[in-house]
C-alpha cells in the first residue's frame, strides 16, 4: 500500500488533499469512489481488477468520509468528480497546454457545458465533445469513431460521464489508443452539472450527509434501487471492517 493510502473495503483511497492533487496530477487515470462503487466492487472482479491499475483514487462520498472516520482513518479531504473537475479546469485555465474533451450526458449536454465551461476560463479549454448512444460500449464500430474523435481533437485530458462501471471499464479498455490523452478523468454525472441539466445539491445538503436523499427525489426512477436496496449493505460492511471480520472477495 502505498503511504498516502487508506484501505476501505476491498480498496484503497489516496488521503490527498484537493490542493495537493492538483500539483501532483501530470498524468495517469483518476477514479472517485462513492458508496455505489464500493459495492459494485464487492461483486464485479472485472471493476475491482481496473481499481488496482488506477494511478489516482480519491473520494467521492461524505457517507464514505464518515465511514472512514468511524473506522479510524479519516482522510484529509472530500474530493469528489463532479468539484475536481472544475477545480482542475479553473488550476489550468491560464496553462495553454491543458486541453479537455469531454465524453458523455445526453445528446447536446456535453456540448452546452463545453461553452458554459470555456466561457468560465475565458478560453477554450473544452476543445471537443461527444455524447455517445445508448449501449455504445458494445459496438466495435462506435467505439473506434469515439476514439478517432477524441484523437482527432488535440484534447491531452479526457473526462467521461458515462455511469460506473462503465466508464472505468471503457477508459482501461481504450486508453491505449488515445495517444494523445495523459490524463483520464471518471467523472459521473459531473457533465450534467457542468450543463446545468442536473441540479446539484446545495452545499449544506452536502456536508450533512444527505446528497444522496437531494438525487433519489430528483431522480426517483433511476436511482431508488441503487440508495434504498443495492447500497444498504455499505453499513453492515463497515460493521464487519471494523471488527475485522470483512473480507476481500477477491482473495
């Protein structure tokens, strides 16, 4: 384990500060676990697999914070996908060399948070976008188009909004062909927020631990399995932690 790594579950997550991240990232792929990561990756061994090849793995989720306090290794800070992000793009917005295309969100999202974004930096930081269809990982054929796009765009950073584990699946799978991208970046619903398609909890919402109940009323259809069935256990997991009976799946 590496010395600024703190395991949770069947993982480990980097105890960076937000600051320190930005100084330190020149390359490699970023992941940001939540709760729902957390217990895909106790049934997925292909996602659990891609976790250990991540450069960069920081957190997501004040429910995951708090657990980590309870089990006595409290991280220095939240550093979640959808606020990296920004923070990443506004730390580069006067570096020329730093260019970003974004992958993912509906048909038109990616490209209307594009121009909110370099409208922000007040360049064009945002050189391309590309919303991919339904199943798109699946197909060979778009695949190698998304690939050519994104080539084709000059962008060294790359952050994809496509829904875990997908997008970490798709970024392990292709980062061999994007020659030009250095920096890969999972970033779930964050180019929905960046649009302004998706209402991100209020701050205070955010730090009393209760994003997660501001999304399930926004989004019931969608997202009432993964908070009130798949993601329950979580608790009795860290139960399990803290009294060292967990264990790893996968080993």
């Amino acid at each position: 384990m590496r010395s600024n790594r703190i395991p949770i579950l069947n993982i480990e997550i980097d105890n960076l500060t937000k600051e320190e991240l930005l100084k330190d990232l020149t390359g490699g792929v970023l992941i940001t676990p939540n709760v729902d990561h957390l217990m895909k990756l106790q049934k997925d061994k292909d996602f659990y697999k891609l976790y250990q090849k991540a450069d960069y793995i920081t957190l997501d989720s004040q429910i995951v914070k708090l657990a980590l306090r309870f089990l006595g290794t409290p991280a220095k800070e939240l550093i979640t996908g959808s606020d990296f992000l920004p923070s990443f793009y506004k730390y580069h917005k006067d570096n020329p060399s730093i260019k970003i295309f974004l992958l993912g969100a509906a048909p038109g999202v990616a490209h209307v948070a594009m121009h909110r974004i370099n409208k922000k930096v007040n360049r064009k930081i945002i050189v391309g976008t590309y919303s991919p269809p339904f199943n798109f990982e699946k197909s060979e054929k778009e695949c190698n188009k998304i690939i050519e796009i994104i080539n084709k765009s000059d962008a060294n950073v790359l952050a994809v909004g496509i829904g875990a584990p997908k997008q970490e699946k798709w970024i392990f799978k292709f980062r061999n062909k994007l020659s030009k991208i250095k920096i890969f970046m999972a970033v779930g619903a964050t180019i929905d927020f960046e649009a302004n398609k998706i209402q991100r909890a209020p701050k205070f919402i955010r730090t009393i631990y209760l994003e997660w109940l501001f999304r399930l009323i926004k989004e019931p259809k969608r997202l009432w399995k993964r908070y009130l069935i798949d993601d329950i256990p979580f608790i009795w997991l860290i139960i399990k932690q803290k009294l060292n009976f967990y264990k790893n799946p996968f080993e």
